[in-house]
C-alpha cells in the first residue's frame, strides 16, 4: 500500500493557532475533522493517519517550531518509509494572493524558514509542496507582525470556502499524483 507524508507547518501554542503562519496545521485540521481523526502527540510531532482509495495518509503537525520543521519531517519519513516523491509539505506563501493554492515539485524556500530547515534536513529542494497563499497585506518591515498575526474577519469567512477544497488537494496528490493536483488546483 502507498505511503503519503502530509506535513502542516505551523508553530505550537494557542498564541500561534489562528495566525498567518500556521494554515499548514490548520489545513491538516481540516482532514482530520472531514475524516473524523484525532491527532495523537508522538516523537517530534501530533499525528493522525487514514485510508483513502487504497492509500495511506499520514498527517504531521510538528512541534519542533516552523524554524526547526526539518527535524521531524526527516524523522517520519523514515519511520514510516516514505520516499521524497510521497511527501507534502503545507504552508503559507506571502507571495501568493489570499486563498490561492500552488502546489510544486520543487522550489525555493522564498524565504520562508521552516522551508529553509527543511531543504536543510533533506539536503535538496526537489519535494511536493503545497503553499497555501497569505497575501501581503502589510507594510514593509511588518513581516513577521503579519504572518503571526491572526486572520481578519474577511479573510476568516474565505477560509470556510478555501479549507475543503485544501483538503481535495491532499487527497488529489495521493490518488491523482502530483502533476494532476497541479494541473486541477493551482490557481484556485
């Protein structure tokens, strides 16, 4: 049976739960509740897994903090035996408007940090990610303000529409592969 590694990056604590940065946790939440999982605390991460058209989707929330999220993606996929084609990392993407979903075999960490670790831990840039877009609706020097900071009242109500097509996107990668994802939802 196919393995799948989906990674939600996000920071831990309910300080970080409804920010910017964290729509990779929330996004695997989003699973989780559509497929009626509990995530379970284990070694470098919250956990939960299921089964969907003969395939296996492990979902990880890291607790190591964003900046740290290498250690606990390199840990599960080999644990679980998951080869670098079979993994997803989910995150946010200023560079991308609001709601807009990318999804890529490979790229930068454009700056982003978990990213960054990762490509680190990994020693290559070539993995499926899946970058949720945050928009840049902050002033300069306000980065870092605006990805911690929490949702707006708009941008929370989108986000009931944008979520169960985030987890279509999920699935899709498992059972359709990662050329057909891009193809049916980048842009969206």
């Amino acid at each position: 049976m196919k393995k799948f590694l989906i990674v939600g990056l996000g920071n831990i604590g309910d300080k970080y739960t409804n920010t910017r940065h964290n729509i990779g946790f929330k996004i695997l939440d989003e699973v989780a509740e559509e497929q009626k999982l509990t995530f379970e605390t284990e070694k470098l991460g919250d956990v939960a897994s299921f089964r969907f058209k003969g395939r296996t989707f492990i979902l990880l929330k890291p607790n190591t903090f964003m900046n740290l999220s290498g250690k606990a993606v390199k840990y599960w996929m080999q644990k679980e035996k998951i080869t670098i084609d079979n993994i997803l990392i989910v995150t946010d993407d200023l560079n991308i408007d609001f709601g807009t979903i990318r999804v890529k075999a490979k790229g930068s960490d454009g700056g982003h940090n978990g990213l960054k670790d990762i490509q680190e831990k990994l020693g290559t840039t070539k993995y499926p990610r899946f970058r949720f877009g945050v928009g840049a609706n902050y002033s300069k020097g306000r980065q870092v303000d605006y990805v911690l900071g929490e949702w707006n009242k708009d941008e929370n109500s989108q986000l009931i529409e944008r979520l169960p097509t985030s987890v279509k996107v999920i699935t899709s990668f498992g059972t359709a592969g990662l050329a057909n994802t891009m193809n049916t939802f980048n842009g969206k």
